[in-house]
C-alpha cells in the first residue's frame, strides 16, 4: 500500500509519526510462535478429569506432508483414557508417530503406558505405572518399564493440581543393533532406577488448560547415570468436544548408545477430539 500524502507531509515538515502501539512487539512474537507451531504435528491435551467413576477419552492426531525439492510424510497419533473417583485415578495412553524425508525413515515412535494411583490420605497417595516403547531410529527395539512408588497432592483445587512422586522402578532395553552402553558392547541392558518427578495442570480460562510433567530416572544399578523426560501442552477449546493443541517433549539419556545424541526434543501441534 503506497504512503499517504498526510505521511509524506509529516515527513517534509519534521512533524512526529504517529507512535506504534506497545503491544506491537508482543504481537509480532505471538504470531511467530503461532506460526512455528502450525508447522509440526499433534500433541496431547486434557483428557476430562471428573470424580464420578466413568471412563473419559482424548484422541489426537495430526499429519503434514511436501512434496518437490523434498518428499515428506508424517503422522502423529495419541490416545488416553482416564477413569477417576474421589479415592483413586486410573489413565491408560498410548502413541504413534511416523515420518519419512526423501524416502528414509526419520521417526518411527510408538509407546503404551498405564498407570493406577490410589489415594492414602487427602494429601498423600501410591502409584504403579507400566510402560512400553518401541523406537528403532533411536536404536531401541523396545523398552519395558515397571515403578511403583508414593505421590503427595501439594495442590488440589478445581482450576490448579500439583503432585509430586518418588519411586523405584526397573528398566530392560532391547537395541536394534549391538552398541556400545556404559563401557560395554551389549544388545539389550536392564537396570533399577528411582522415579522423581512431578507434574500439574493448570485451568487459564474456560477454554484454554496447560499441563505439564517432569520425571527424572536416576540410574541405581550404574550410579551416575540418569533418563529424563519433560512434557507440556497448551489447549484451547473450540467447542466441548473440539480442541487445538500444542506441546514440547523433550528426553534426555546421559548415555543413549554410541552414534546417537543425549537429547531429543520435538514442538508439535494438532487437533484433539474428547468422548466424555
């Protein structure tokens, strides 16, 4: 759009622009960050949280692709199901992502996970969680894992929760190809490890609720080594049952395998569909 004459007046005249809005800055960010999260895939909202005993479900997916200089394909699946009362919490979720570029294989993820949390007392309460995950770009054919451990509620109120836990747990790995672990060539390695962690869901506004959860793995078997996971998502309701969504995952392995990186993060976005 051409300059107005009243713009080139001011301009010959040393009479002062018109100031930018304060928020312009503020604007500016907020749309770069929409539109580096319109460029991933899916990620996990809020599955409802209700203390009537029914069964709720979330499932989420998201997919892109390209086509010319290079050839994408990728899709991202997740589902959970949660089923609460006043004395107990019972969540079952699982995940799928694929990806190729140019014809190679670039993610192939997919994991299953339980967990059972039963409450003590009002403020304390046990867990027991099982996890599976198979991820042969990372080297892992599977992964197997079993905690047990106590939890306390440091924050329990309709729009904010808190908790945190402490368990000890057992890990086996089975690798796709030998590689070299923790000073050894070995094919598969299994090893105890505590479980420290904490994790919170927080209600913004009406339509919008972020979460998020931290877990680290200490290695007790081989002592100064450790796992870490961080998840957080942010989602925004378009009708009851309709949500956007967007995440951060990031793991971290002090010793993940020789030729492989230490850290994996991903930003993902997607839609998400609740049964309640």
């Amino acid at each position: 759009m051409p300059p107005s004459r009243t713009a080139f007046a001011r301009a010959r005249t040393g009479a002062p622009m018109p100031s930018r809005s304060p928020n312009a800055p503020r604007i500016r960010l907020l749309l770069a960050v929409c539109a580096a999260l319109s460029a991933a895939g899916p990620a996990q909202a809020q599955v409802t949280l209700k203390p009537d005993g029914l069964w709720r479900y979330l499932y989420t997916a998201g997919a892109n692709a390209t086509t010319g200089n290079s050839e994408t394909t990728a899709f991202n699946l997740s589902g959970e199901g949660v089923r609460m009362t006043d004395e107990d919490k019972w969540t079952f979720r699982g995940t799928g992502a694929y990806g190729k570029t140019n014809g190679a294989v670039t993610t192939e993820r997919y994991a299953l996970g339980t967990q059972y949390n039963r409450n003590f007392s009002t403020d304390w309460f046990g867990f027991g969680s099982a996890d599976g995950l198979r991820e042969p770009p990372s080297n892992i054919d599977y992964r197997w894992s079993a905690a047990s451990g106590v939890g306390r509620h440091l924050v329990k109120t309709d729009s904010n929760t808190f908790d945190t836990t402490f368990g000890l747990g057992y890990t086996q790995d089975r690798y796709v190809r030998e590689t070299q672990v923790l000073g050894g060539l070995r094919d598969e390695y299994g090893r105890f490890e505590l479980v420290v962690g904490e994790e919170s869901t927080h209600k913004l506004s009406q339509s919008t609720i972020f979460r998020q959860k931290f877990t680290v793995y200490p290695n007790v078997t081989d002592g100064g080594n450790y796992r870490a996971m961080f998840d957080a998502g942010l989602s925004v309701a378009m009708t009851p049952a309709l949500s956007l969504t967007t995440g951060l995952n990031y793991r971290y392995n002090t010793d993940p395998g020789a030729g492989l990186k230490r850290m994996d993060a991903s930003l993902v976005t997607g839609v998400s569909l609740r049964f309640d």
